[in-house]
C-alpha cells in the first residue's frame, strides 16, 4: 500500500509483476533517445511469447514466456490489453531517496523546511531544480506497430478473448476506491490547471493549436481544448477503434432500464389489461348475433320465430 491510503488494511495489494531498473546517465537527459519494447503473445503449442526492452536499439532486457511458465506459478506473458503511462513522477517511497549522509536521518523530506534533518538526504541541486527551473519531459512520439496478419494483436480495451468492460461490470467493487461512483470513467475533456503567465502561454494546455488556458474565477486558469483534442491538459487526440470488439449488446448497457415497480404489481396490472380486451372483443362479436326470441308455449306445442 502507499503511505497516503486512509485504510491500508484493505487496501494491500500483490502486484503480479516483474521490474528492472537501469540507471541513466546525466546524458540521457540532454539529449533525445529511443526506448522500445517489443511484446510477442503467445501462441498455443507455437510460443509462450517474449519481452524484449531496447535503448537507442541496444537490447537492454529480455524476459522469455518459456521461463515464467515453467517456474510453475500460474503465470505467463501477458495478453491482457493495457495501455502506457508516461510520466515525470518522483516517487518518495520507491528507489528515493538515496545514502543519506552521517548525521541525516532520512525520515522526513521538504524542500522548503529550515531544518536540517528534513533537507539533508536531497540529492544537491535537487530541490533548486524543482523550485527555480521547468522540469518538462518531452517526447517527440509515442508508435505502436501491430501484425494485420496476426488475429492474436487486436486495438481494443475490451477484446472477445478478453472481454474486459464485462467483466469490470460485474465486479464493479473490486475497480471501485471508497470515493468512486463508477468504475469506469469517461475521458475528461479541459478542465485541468494551466498558467496564463505570457511565460507559459504557448506551452501550456498543449499548445496553441490543441488548447488555450482561459482565467478563472479562483485565479489559476483552466484549459479549454480546441477541435479533435481531449483531455484535462488537451494532450490527447479524441480517438476510437476501428473496430468494436466488444459493443454493448443489453438493454441495460444501452442505457434502458426495466420499471422499479415490484414484478408481482405488474403481473396483476398485465392479466387485467388484457381481460379487459379480452372482454371487450367478446361483446362486439356478440353484438352482430340476432337475439332468439322467447318460445310461444311450452311442451310440444313450441312454435319458432327466424
């Protein structure tokens, strides 16, 4: 669990996972680089798949699916659809901070405290970089290349061998934090927190062609995308899958929903209606008959009138 959880207890999670770290040189931020990942799935009774990480096309880590099945845990290269986060986190519980030195007990961290104990273990110029410098992460593109021939590589979060939006629906409580509504939410569109400082104008929102950040009534402005860009900072383009794997196919999912009234009400209300029309069918059928008249006497002496 993380150190800001309100209920750690229930929320401890395992992380089925496997992690590498690779320290990068100060020239890995000066200059542009090239990480790929290659992700073979795998294929019954032809391969159990493979990872393969490079840096600037130097092979940096391999994992082979043949090994992780054969460690006998259940386990193999994953065919879940997923996606990427690419972020500039700076995380203050994992691989953070490093040796403090003698004397630097390493408990608390703020930039901004006076007081020794809390600053030492920062790395030097790391809290001026945070205060008096941009710290921007600039990617130049993201591409993701897929095999047509292969049926196994599918664009979709929600694909017919992993029916994914299904199954959340029917386990909504285990997508859910205390705070959710839903499990599953909609993209947000602008609404994120920009500078409106000349400074930044161009820069912010992603851009003048994506977004501009428009003044606020509490001061900070907020960013309003313009044409196909989506997103609280208008970062990314409004998309959709060629093809629909998995397109709501219930009533429910298309947003119908069946009256709240108890079923026995309806049942009732339902067999009287149609006794109703019943009855009503019955009389005019019976109205085209001619009435037979009463007999004239009685015994054998009865006389008939057509």
């Amino acid at each position: 669990h993380f150190l800001s959880d309100p209920a750690p207890a229930t929320q401890d999670y395992w992380s089925d996972a496997v992690s590498f770290n690779k320290q990068l040189s100060k020239e890995h931020f000066v200059r542009k680089h090239k990480y790929r990942l290659e992700w073979e799935l795998p294929k019954e009774n032809i391969t159990d798949g493979y990872l393969n990480w490079f840096l600037n096309d130097e092979l940096v880590l391999k994992i082979n699916g043949t090994g992780i099945v054969e460690a006998g845990m259940g386990s193999e290269i994953s065919t879940e659809p997923s996606y990427l986060i690419l972020n500039t986190a700076i995380s203050s519980q994992w691989g953070f901070p490093g040796k403090c030195p003698p004397g630097c007990p390493g408990k608390k961290f703020d930039c901004h405290s006076k007081d020794y104990k809390e600053n030492c273990c920062f790395s030097k110029g790391f809290c001026d970089m945070l205060d008096t410098m941009d710290v921007e992460y600039k990617i130049n593109y993201v591409r993701v290349y897929q095999d047509k021939k292969d049926p196994t590589q599918k664009v979709g979060c929600s694909t017919p061998e992993r029916p994914t939006r299904q199954w959340i629906d029917g386990h909504k409580d285990l997508y859910m934090q205390s705070t959710d509504d839903q499990p599953l939410k909609s993209t947000q569109r602008g609404g994120g927190s920009c500078s409106t400082s000349a400074k930044h104008k161009h820069s912010t929102c992603g851009g003048a062609e994506r977004g501009t950040c428009q003044p606020s009534q509490r001061g900070q402005g907020t960013c309003q995308c313009n044409g196909n860009w989506t997103g609280p900072h208008c970062l990314v383009p409004t998309s959709f899958d060629d093809i629909a794997w998995d397109p709501p196919s219930k009533l429910e999912e298309l947003g119908f929903m069946l009256p709240s009234a108890p079923i026995v009400l309806i049942s009732i209300l339902s067999v009287i209606i149609v006794g109703v029309i019943l009855s009503t069918v019955f009389k005019r059928r019976l109205d085209g008959f001619t009435p037979i008249p009463e007999a004239a006497g009685r015994g054998d002496g009865l006389k008939y009138f057509g």
